[in-house]
C-alpha cells in the first residue's frame, strides 16, 4: 500500500497515473523503490513491461533484458543503432504504457539512446521514445556502467564527448524534461539514526573526520562464523574462494543439489547455483523473499539437516524452517489479442533451492540484498566509487558492521557527476510543473487527438508567459511543436503577445514572440521576430524556420515558404520524419506552388496513422487532380473515399469506422501505403 503521506511516493504515483511523462525515480538503499513500483503496477490502469540492464536484475525484476527485449547488439550502440524486434515485440511496443527500466545506475547512454531510436522507428513516432512514458529507476550512488577501456571508452568519448556515460548522458534526455524524484524516507536502517547520517554523508561525498572515527571503532581482527556474520569483499574471486575454503573445513557429508532448468534459461541469469553444493554447518543466504515473510532476499541461516530430499536451515531468530525448492522464470513480453493487453510468456524455468553458500559475497552482488551482520574485508580495497556506500547500506546499523581494518577518507568517493546531477532531486518547480502540463495533456494524447494537445500546449506556453516564466513558457512551446501536426485550428486562438516579452531582448523571448504573433494573426511580426532568431544562430533555428514558413504562407508568399521549407529539408531525418514539417510542405507544394506533395502526404499518414486530418487532406488533394485509390477489393470505406461525399460528411465516417470498424481503417491506411503517385 502506498503512504501518500510521503510526498515523493505521491508525486511519483501521480506523474504515472495521470501523466506520460518520463521521469527518474531514485533513493538511498532501503526507500521503498521497488514496494511503490510493485504498488502501481497493480492499481494503475495501464499496461507496464519491466526491463533491466543484467540476466539476474531482470529474473528479480520480474521482466526481461533490455538487449533481449529490444534486440540490440551486445557492443557499443552507434547513433542510428535500431533493435531487431519481431512481430511479437512490435505489437507489445504498440500496446504499453510504460515502461519501467530498473537498476538504470549500469545501464550507458548510448543504449538509451538506442532504446529511442528503436522505438520511434517502430512506432513511428518522433517524439522521444516514440511517445511512451519511460521510468528510469536506480541509485545513482551505487556502482555504475561498465565501460571496457580501449576502444569502447574512445568510442564513447567520441560520441558523447565525455568520460562519464550514465544514462543520462544520452541524446534523448535533452529532448525532454527529465523531474528527478528521489524517495528520502529509509525504512532499511529507520531505527539508527546516527548510521544514516554517516551513509547520506558517505554517499554525498562530504564524510567527516567524526565519520571515519565512527566507522573505524567497528574494526575487528576477527569474525566469528557462529554469529551468522557476511563477509563482502571487492573482488569475485575472493568470495568464491571464501566460501569453497569454508565449505571445504566443514566436516560433514558433503550434498550436490542439481537444479533443473526447462526452456530458454541462461545461466547468467541463474539467481543461485544451478549445482548447489551443501554441508551440515554451512552458512547459507536466501535468494528470495518467502511469501510467508519467515525471510527475505538477503536473510542469513545455518544449514541444521540435508538429505537428498530437503533443506532444513535455522534462522538468525532460532526458527528452524525446512527450505522449499522454488523456480525462477525467463520472461518475455506479448501481446493477448483477444483480451487487449500485455501478458508475461514464461520462455523458460529454473528451479532450485533458493539459498547459495554465504560466507562471503561481492559488493557488486549484494545489491538490493539487507544483512544485520556483514564484515567488511577492505583488504583489496576499494576502487569505483559509490562502491563503500554499497556495501555500508547493506547493513541495517552500525552495530551490525565490522570492518577488516580502518575505512581510508579516500575510499568516500562519489562521482562529481553524480552530485551534480543530484542536484536535480525533488525540485518541485519542476516537478509541479511537469505534472501539471502533462496531465493537460495527457487524455487528448490517448485519444491521438494531436490538434486538442497542440492547443492545451499553445494555452500553457500564454499563461507561463503572462506569469513571467518564460523558461517554461519555452518549454511548453516546444512540446507543442513536437506533437503538432496541422495547426490551422490555432491561428487566432489567442488575442496578442503579452508585452512583458518586449521588454526582454533575450533569444528565448524573441522566439516566444514570433511563435506568439504567428497563432495571434500577427504574420509580418512573426516573420521579423523569427529572422531575429535565426540571426543569433540558437537552438531554435529548425523551428524558427517552421515559424517563418507559416507566417510567410499566411502573408500568401508561398514561393518564400517554399525556400525556407528546402532550408527546413535538411533537419528532416525521413527514419523518424517530423510530422508537422510533412504535412506543412505537402499542402504548400500541392495547393500553391504546383510542386509533387502527394508523396509526402502519404509519408505522414505513415507517421501518423491515426491523424485523421492527414487522411482528410490526401483525399483532398487527390481529387484536386482526379486520382482514385486503388483498391483490388471491396470497401466501403474506401468507396467513401473515392466518392465525392463532402469532406465533413467523410470525416464522421472516418471517425464512426474508427470506432466500429478498426479493420477498415487499417485496410485504408494500407492501400493509401500502397498507393503509386505518378508525380512530375
């Protein structure tokens, strides 16, 4: 159940439910991360995948792989990198929601960017992420993306132009506003306050000398194996050979259980040991959570009885519990036809005890796991930051830890980048505003109604304005341009530029008063407001250029709109076409310059299936010129078309089969792809 006394928890529930904004959702270790992602994905009304970045946080997940899922290659991601996706993956990309990417802290910018190219390639859509709502979910203080040195790092640098490839250095995050919420409240060491001020110093890399004092009391040149105490080391290997030496002394039979696997099941996603090796007195962790609440992911026990039929462990509170095989599933994601929404296709089973040998396990793969007691072995060291913080939010308190020798100031370290980019967290103006644009918004995007969303967007970019925010203003400008097709509905739908915009001479507010005297009626002013944009030489010279060419249409010098359309040619990346900018220049090339359009109309109806204005203006201009649709079988619906039913009467057909007859409206859409233009 969620607390929406927590006022993250219910940001967070709200920016889901009610928005499809991306957004990053962090916290400390212990927050609740995975108890709200749980949460939503039960009550709220849409349909969810979860991906992760390895084998095992996926099978723990509850989803699939992010290479699995998207099918990208194992290597670097180029710019221009699309997944392979079967018919399966196309349809299940067409029906989510949201999708939630776990453990995001290892994933690299150039997948994330790969994951945008793919799906607004498929989707045919260009807005980012082809217009689905992404959560990131991590902590960015814990370990991050691995990145082999050599030519993968060169490779990176070159593309992104740094040395740090968190996912939020992808291409695709500065196309949006991405709120960062992080969860504050710790419920994993709640009851030690003192040792929660020491991990929020550790992981803000501000540990004070009093810090390092209080670790270093917790020095001890000894553990005791009888105390069910967990050694992390650094290193895999050195957990390994721990826990075989360990095994190894124990002098009892020694059982081999063989765990069984059924379909596709990687063994790098296997959780525990597909042969689990046991003896009497050997010290055991479980891998998952009992139903029953006895243990969770992480509890310690003592193996007490083996047989080659049953496990029986104590736990730390003396309850002896006999163990029960359990299984793991590989999963992938389809589409169910008949019941309209997404369901989990089990590809394979693992099933085995879910314990692994627990002397001693790596600081990478305790991640997520919760100890009371853990020994620390610093002796290799520490060597990537965020890594002390890992392992010390492992423990629920102080008093739980111990440490192989004393913690160095040094190995306190957190990536300057991430602090920067923590920063970010909680900012409410952000977040309240994102939440409130979206949600505007958020409903005529669901019903594909691009002209309702353009409007509520141009509404906001005024009201931003005449609040003096003109950051946002912008913001919102941007959005509405990014999801605008045709815009006649907006030409005087405001009265006048606010004149605080004339008192300002900054390249944001020049362009907020061309884009403003554009949709006010004011075209001259729009075009000398947008050749002083485009004289800065800013970021806004693409859409500058859409401002121009629609004022210049609405002047009638189409000859000029059409210059500055071959100028706006070369931003048009025909994998992922803006739909606006094809749907300007086919009407201006068919209606007023005697130039082909039909072609281009047609790309935008496959860029925008469901803009039925798109499909209104084909008809249109094919009648202009007497050209029927093809058809090799009967349809009514495509007989409408080809009549000459007036264009309104149409559009209420068009509408109705939407609703009545879906495959009619998919077959027109067809033939329309299908269409040879024979154009000079």
């Amino acid at each position: 159940m969620i607390n929406f006394n927590n006022e993250q928890w219910k940001l967070a529930y709200q920016l889901i439910e009610y928005t499809n904004s991306c957004f990053f959702l962090t916290g400390r270790a212990g927050t609740g991360k995975t108890t709200f992602l749980r949460y939503v994905q039960q009550v709220v009304n849409k349909q969810f995948i979860t991906l992760a970045p390895t084998g095992i946080s996926a099978i723990l997940a509850g989803g699939e792989t992010i290479h699995s899922f998207f099918g990208l290659p194992m290597d670097i991601c180029p710019p221009g990198t699309c997944g392979r996706l079967n018919e399966n993956k196309i349809l299940t990309l067409l029906h989510v929601n949201t999708i939630i990417i776990d453990e995001v802290s290892m994933v690299r910018c150039d997948i994330v960017d790969a994951i945008d190219f793919t799906l607004r390639r498929t989707l045919r859509n260009n807005l980012p992420f082809g217009g689905k709502q992404v959560v990131f979910v991590g902590d960015m203080f814990q370990l991050p993306p691995v990145v082999r040195p050599g030519a993968e790092r060169e490779l990176l640098h070159d593309i992104y132009h740094t040395n740090e490839f968190f996912f939020y250095k992808a291409e695709v995050i500065k196309r949006i506003r991405l709120v960062k919420i992080e969860f504050q409240k710790v419920y994993r060491q709640e009851n030690d306050e003192r040792f929660l001020h020491i991990l929020e110093n550790v992981r803000l890399n501000r540990v004070t000398p009093d810090n390092i004092l209080q670790l270093n009391q917790r020095v001890v040149t000894d553990v005791d194996d009888a105390d069910m105490t967990i050694k992390l080391t650094s290193l895999n290997k050195t957990a390994n050979q721990i826990n075989l030496l360990k095994l190894a002394e124990l002098d009892a039979e020694e059982f081999v259980y063989e765990g069984t696997v059924t379909g596709k099941f990687e063994e790098k996603q296997m959780p525990v040991e597909l042969n689990l090796h046991l003896k009497v007195g050997a010290q055991v962790m479980f891998t998952r959570n009992d139903p029953d609440r006895r243990w969770a992911n992480g509890t310690l026990a003592k193996v007490v009885e083996l047989t080659d039929e049953k496990i029986i462990v104590q736990l730390n509170n003396g309850m002896k519990v006999d163990v029960p095989c359990c299984s793991w599933d590989s999963i992938n994601y389809e589409y169910d036809r008949e019941n309209q929404k997404l369901k989990k296709e089990i590809t394979g089973s693992f099933a085995q005890y879910p314990l692994k040998l627990a002397w001693a396990i790596t600081v990478h793969k305790s991640q997520g796991m919760t100890f009371k007691k853990m020994h620390l072995d610093l002796s290799g060291g520490l060597f990537a930051p965020g890594q002390l913080y890992v392992a010390l939010s492992r423990v629920r308190s102080l008093e739980g830890l111990t440490l192989s020798r004393d913690v160095l100031p040094q190995y306190a370290k957190t990536n300057s980048e991430i602090l920067l980019f923590a920063q970010e967290f909680n900012n409410q103006h952000d977040i309240v505003n994102e939440f409130e644009s979206s949600k505007a918004v958020y409903m005529p995007l669901q019903r594909d109604d691009y002209d309702e969303a353009a409007k509520r967007y141009l509404q906001l970019v005024l009201k931003r304005t005449l609040d003096g925010d003109i950051d946002e203003a912008v913001l919102m400008s941007t959005k509405m341009l990014e999801i605008m097709v045709g815009d006649e509905h907006l030409f005087g739908s405001i009265d006048e530029v606010p004149k605080i915009l004339f008192g300002i001479s900054t390249l944001d507010a020049k362009f907020l008063i061309a884009l403003l005297s554009l949709y006010s009626g004011n075209a001259e002013q729009a075009i000398a407001f947008a050749d002083e944009v485009l004289s800065m030489q800013g970021q806004f010279r693409e859409t500058a250029l859409f401002v121009k060419s629609r004022a210049l249409v609405r002047s009638e010098r189409y000859q000029d709109a059409d210059l500055i359309n071959e100028q706006l040619g070369e931003f048009l990346d025909m994998n992922t076409p803006d739909a606006k900018v094809l749907y300007m220049i086919a009407l201006n090339n068919e209606l007023y310059i005697g130039d082909p359009g039909l072609d281009i109309m047609r790309r935008l109806i496959d860029v925008r299936p469901k803009y039925d204005n798109g499909i209104l203006a084909l008809r249109m201009l094919m009648k202009r010129r007497n050209i029927m649709l093809d058809s090799p079988k009967d349809s009514e619906l495509i007989a409408s078309f080809n009549s000459n039913l007036p264009q309104d009467e149409f559009a209420t057909l068009l509408k109705k089969s939407r609703e009545d007859s879906p495959r009619a409206v998919s077959y027109l859409i067809q033939r329309i792809r299908e269409q040879e233009f024979k154009e000079s």
